[in-house]
C-alpha cells in the first residue's frame, strides 16, 4: 500500500468512528453521509447532521495520527505552495472540523469560523511549517484552541 492510499484508510478510519458517534448522539436526528457527492467534496463537507431541534450542522473529519504525541493540530493554510491553492483548514465550508486523534481515541470539535479567526488574529505566534506534499500551515497547540473556547475535546 502506498503513502496516498494509506492515508486515505486512515482518513475513511475516523471518518467511521465520527459517523457513528454523531449516529448515537441525542440531539442527532439523522447523519447524512456526503462523501461522495460532487458539491460536498467541493465544499469539504463530509456529513450532514440534522439535529432534533431542526436544525443541521455540516462536518468535515481530519483524522491525525501524531497528535497524541505531538499535542499539535495541524492547520493547514496552503495545500501546494507552488499553485498557491487553499488548505483544508481555510477551504472547508462545515460548521465543524471534528479533529479525531487515533491513538487516544479523542476528537476536537472545533468550530471552524472561531477556528480561523483564532488563526488570523494570533498567526504572528505560529511559525509557519512545511506539512508535506508542498503543503504548508501552523501547529497549534490542541490544550490552546480549547482554554481559547475555539472547540472542546470528547473521548469517542
């Protein structure tokens, strides 16, 4: 298996464990699943969550497989540095990234419009990092964005 299709089993890895923790939630009335529609892929939106109350929340999953070491998220400004496209981060149009950590089994629920703003006003701190694959972007540390209420972490 190589490096792109190990990423995407490890990617479809969290994006499972999220689909069934927002299936059991008890505000959850439905989850839809848009991964392979051609308008949510462009959107970065994975899963649709239609909520009791009536209303919906749009999610995107990023699973990472060093967090729980590093305590870092890895915020992704600039996918190709060299055709100056838009990073997953700055490009997702969800209400919330759930940012699912393999080896502890938590998740970040973070809201993305706190999320970049938190970004923009504090981006002179970070230091910009290359992430591979010409992307680049900023590790935040995961303890700040939930002491700065840009989201909160769940064990799932």
């Amino acid at each position: 298996m190589n490096k792109f299709q190990n990423d995407l089993r490890i990617g479809e890895l969290g994006e499972e464990v999220v689909y069934n923790f927002l299936s059991r939630n008890p505000n959850t009335s439905k989850v839809l699943d848009v991964r392979g529609d051609k308008v949510f892929q462009k959107l970065d939106v994975d899963f649709i969550q239609e909520l009791i109350s009536g209303g919906f929340r749009m999610i995107e999953v990023k699973t990472d497989t060093k967090a729980h070491y590093t305590k870092n998220l890895a915020y992704e400004h600039t996918s190709n540095k060299y055709y100056n496209t838009i990073g997953c981060f700055e490009k997702t149009k969800a209400d919330y990234i759930f940012y699912y950590l393999t080896k502890t089994k938590e998740v970040y629920i973070l809201d993305t419009l706190k999320l970049r703003q938190y970004v923009r006003i504090n981006k002179n701190r970070f230091r910009e990092v290359n992430m591979g694959d010409n992307a680049l972007g900023y590790l935040i540390k995961l303890e700040e964005l939930t002491t700065n209420k840009v989201g909160w972490r769940m064990n799932i």
